[in-house]
C-alpha cells in the first residue's frame, strides 16, 4: 500500500447534454497540471441527473465509456464517475471504474433516489464493487447510497480492512447539504476510512440548485480538502498511507465492529 493521489472535479453540468458536458471536462481534466492517481468526476457528468432515458441513455460501453478509455490512458491514471446506461432494455446508474490499459469494472446503483423518482425509471444493481489502486482498497458508491450506512458499512476480514477509502459521486442538491457536509464526516468515523464526496454546482433542468460542497475526509472524520461553494474547481489531494496505518493501529474500534450480512 503506497500513498494515493486522488483529483476530484466539482463542475457545473449542461443538462442532457452530453457533448458540452465532455468538452467541459476535456478541458479540466488537462489542467490538472500535475500527475494523479485517480480523477473523479460527478453522478451523470456527462447529462446531469435527469430520468429522461430515451433522451440520454447509452449502450454498455458507449461513447461516454470509451472517451473515458482515452482519459484514463492519457493521463495515465484511474478515471471514474457514473454514466445512465441501457442494457438488455433496463436502465441503470452505472458508475465506470477505469484503468490506463483501458480495462474496466463497474458499479450500479443500488439506492434509487425515491424523491426524484429514480426508482421508478431506473433498475437498481445488486452488488458492491470494491477495487485496488496501488494497494488501496476502494469502494466506489453513487450519490443516494450515502444515506444507508449498512451497505456502506467497512467489515475486517481476517485481519484486513474491507476498504480504506469511500468514494461517492453525486448530484446532491443544495437545500440538503448539511446532511451532505454531516453523514460524508460520518462514514467516514464509522469506517475508519479516507472519503471523498465529490457533487456538481448550478441548477440543473428541474430548477434543482446544486451547491457542491465536495470534499475529502480522513478516517477521523476531518475535512482534509475542501472545494468552494457554488464555485467550479478542481482539487488534487494526497492521501496518507502511514498516517491510516497509524491510525487504525492507535484505535482498534475494528475490532467490535459487529459481524453481519447484506442482503
């Protein structure tokens, strides 16, 4: 396990608009001016959230996939973020982990957003993804999965952390950032893991405002770096192999964890 760079990218999105929203990040993915591990991009970056999938929705593998390919070889790091995807006639959230060779995994939302009517449109996934980036256990989630601790919940398995940092993508609106800013400070105590939470800013085609706010946490629950506010910015931040090593030696609350299983 070696220390991680990780860059998150708080952007404003073009509604259903796939093409702006690629040409967006093109740019600020070549501005990052630094070398990175892993870059993180927002639920639905390339559309927004919106549930209109006949509109927006791509094949497995589309040509949101693909650029993503280009990205993660160019830049010679991880890429990730969530992309609406159509498969076998099912519409699923589906967040694209991939790697500069080109080779991929993926996760499907399991929480559809009732309030916005996720649920009705979309088909929620099943299982967890959790993936390995320079000895870093990860587990990668989307936006609404944040509000149900039990699947997010981090187990030790002989002897080992289940993972050592949560990822969330997201489109959280901005009347319920205290719960945002509160429950990433949250799983990240309870887990004993790095977080980041990385959201979008503007309002999007439903007049949703969208503050941003996103952030990257230690595992005490400490905001390590923060974006602004409103504001379109991208943060590259270092993640501290030792001082989780350290931390997790100092407070073994692991080891009375409660044992239990998902279903």
């Amino acid at each position: 396990m070696q220390d991680l760079k990780i860059t998150i990218i708080q952007a404003n999105l073009f509604w259903e608009d796939t093409k702006k929203n690629i040409a967006t990040f093109d740019t600020r993915i070549k501005e990052i001016g630094e070398e990175t591990d892993l870059i993180v991009l927002p639920e639905m970056f390339n559309t927004g959230f919106s549930i209109n999938p006949k509109i927006i929705a791509e094949e497995y593998q589309g040509a949101t996939f693909s650029w993503m390919q280009s990205k993660a070889y160019e830049n010679n790091a991880v890429i990730t973020g969530s992309v609406l995807t159509k498969i076998d006639g099912n519409y699923l959230n589906r967040l694209y982990w991939i790697m500069p060779d080109g080779s991929h995994h993926y996760y499907d939302k399991k929480h559809l957003f009732r309030l916005g009517k996720e649920w009705q449109v979309f088909t929620p996934g099943t299982k967890k993804l959790l993936v390995e980036l320079k000895g870093w256990r990860i587990m990668p989630l989307i936006c609404y999965d944040l509000r149900f601790p039990v699947w997010n919940k981090n187990r030790l398995i002989d002897g080992r952390y289940e993972y050592d940092l949560l990822i969330y993508v997201a489109n959280w609106p901005a009347v319920r950032k205290y719960a945002w800013k509160h429950l990433l400070i949250g799983r990240a105590i309870e887990n004993q893991a790095f977080v980041a939470g990385i959201n979008r800013v503007g309002q999007d085609g439903n007049s949703m405002n969208h503050s941003g706010d996103s952030m990257i946490l230690d595992a005490q629950g400490q905001i390590i770096s923060q974006a602004n506010t409103n504001q379109e910015e991208t943060l590259t931040c270092h993640l501290s192999k030792s001082e989780l090593v350290n931390f997790r030696e100092e407070f073994k609350f692991s080891l009375d964890w409660d044992e239990f299983d998902v279903k």
